[in-house]
C-alpha cells in the first residue's frame, strides 16, 4: 500500500514523471491551488478522495481535509463540517481535521461543539499553540472567561510569540475588570508586532476603563494611522468613533 505524506508525494512526482496515478492527480490538485483555481483544484481533491478510499485512507483523510480548507475558505462552513467528518472517519487521529472541524463550528456559531473537536484535537496533540488558541476563542464567546484565560495561558506557554494570544487575553481580562493585567498582555502585543491596529485600539480600551485618557487617545490615534495603512475599514470605523468621543468629552469639560 502507498502510504506516503502528500509533501513527498508531490516531491516523488517532479522527479518521476512516471508516477502511478494518483500521485500524479495530487500533484496536480496541488498545482492548481498555487495557480488560485479554486474549483478545478476542489474537484480534483474530490476525486483523489474517492479513488484512494479503500487504497491508501491517509491520502483520502488529506484529500476531504484540503476539501474542508478550500470550502472553508469560500465561507462554505456547512459544507466544510462534512468534508472534514470524512477526513475523521478515514483518518480517526486527525487532530487537525478536528481543529478545522472546530473552526467551522465556530464559524457557524456552534461553540460548544466547536469546544468538543478542540478537545479531542488538544487530546491527539498536546503541543499545538494553536488549538489551545482556538478553544479559548471558544470559551470566550460562551462568556467561560476563565476557561479562556487558560487556555491563552497554556497557548502561550507554548508559543510565547503568539501575538492574538496577548490580544485574546488581555480582551478576556479586560471584559473581568483586570484592565491592568490586560494592558501589560497589549504591550507585549505590541512590543511583538507594532503594526498591529488592534493591539493599540484594545490597549487603548483598557486606558479608558483606567483613567488614562490622554494614554488611550494616543492608541487610538496610532491605530487609526495602522487600521487605514492596512485598509481594515471596520476598525478604522471603530476607532475613529471613538476619537471623536474623546474631542466631545474634552469640548463639555
């Protein structure tokens, strides 16, 4: 049975261009990703999935788990959930189908299921920054301020440079009253990526809910400079709005 991982599939496929078929199809699946056709690429995926069921399950598990990225990134999450269950029933330690399967969830508004494939992706694969990432996202929109919390904890742990972990964090304490403890979590933020809009714009939420109001308007201030330069129209919005809240209160007192 052919068992091996797409990566050297493909690679095995540029050196032999007698590659067996299916081989050749990933390579090409692959081909058409880099090129952007999406749907070619969708449907070649789907027809790898169908022709190695039954011969080589790893390359199906891929196969319906590329279909789920490539869905997802279409805003097809309904149509993600069930490619992604294929992947699983193929492949039952997936734990990044699981994960994925769990953004799709999240997606779709379904947080504590989203909650139950994270922690069978966590169970599958203790050290992934990321899926702890998620299920604190998870917790977060279930008002589990706490959960959250540790769980950006233990992202953290291990990958002290996730920056949307400092920013998730510092969100989860600011919304418990922890302003302080949130505006050293956006400095660090800030410290790691100083282009990032919203490190400054949630800092600056923390400030006010301190007193610091000159503090808060210079975030917000470099935010709207950074939000504009990135063309992320919402938090430009956002932040503006709050600019102006600012010269209002300055203009009563």
């Amino acid at each position: 049975m052919h068992t091996q991982p797409i990566e050297e599939t493909v690679r095995a496929v540029r050196r032999n261009t007698d590659s067996y078929p299916l081989d050749r199809a990933v390579a090409d699946a692959h081909k058409l990703e880099r090129e952007g056709k999406t749907e070619a690429a969708l449907e070649k995926w789907r027809s790898i999935a169908s022709i190695a069921e039954g011969i080589d399950d790893k390359i199906a598990a891929r196969a319906w788990f590329t279909v789920g990225n490539l869905m997802q990134e279409q805003g097809m999450e309904k149509d993600a959930l069930s490619a992604y269950g294929k992947a699983i029933q193929r492949k039952l330690d997936y734990a990044e189908a699981y994960n994925s399967r769990g953004n799709a969830k999240f997606m779709l508004g379904d947080y504590e299921s989203a909650i139950a494939d994270y922690d069978r992706a966590i169970c599958l694969k203790l050290d992934s920054a990321d899926f702890y990432h998620n299920r604190g996202c998870a917790a977060f929109m279930l008002n589990k301020l706490d959960c959250s919390i540790a769980d950006y904890d233990l992202a953290l742990q291990l990958n002290p440079s996730k920056v949307s972990s400092y920013i998730n964090r510092g969100i989860a304490k600011n919304a418990l009253g922890e302003s302080a403890s949130a505006i050293a979590d956006y400095n660090q933020a800030v410290r790691l990526a100083p282009e990032m809009a919203n490190a400054y714009t949630q800092r600056g939420v923390a400030r006010c809910n301190l007193g610091h109001v000159a503090k808060a308007k210079s975030d917000f201030e470099i935010a709207l400079k950074l939000a504009e330069e990135a063309g992320n129209t919402s938090l430009k919005t956002y932040v503006a709005r709050r600019i102006i809240e600012f010269s209002q209160f300055q203009t009563i007192f």
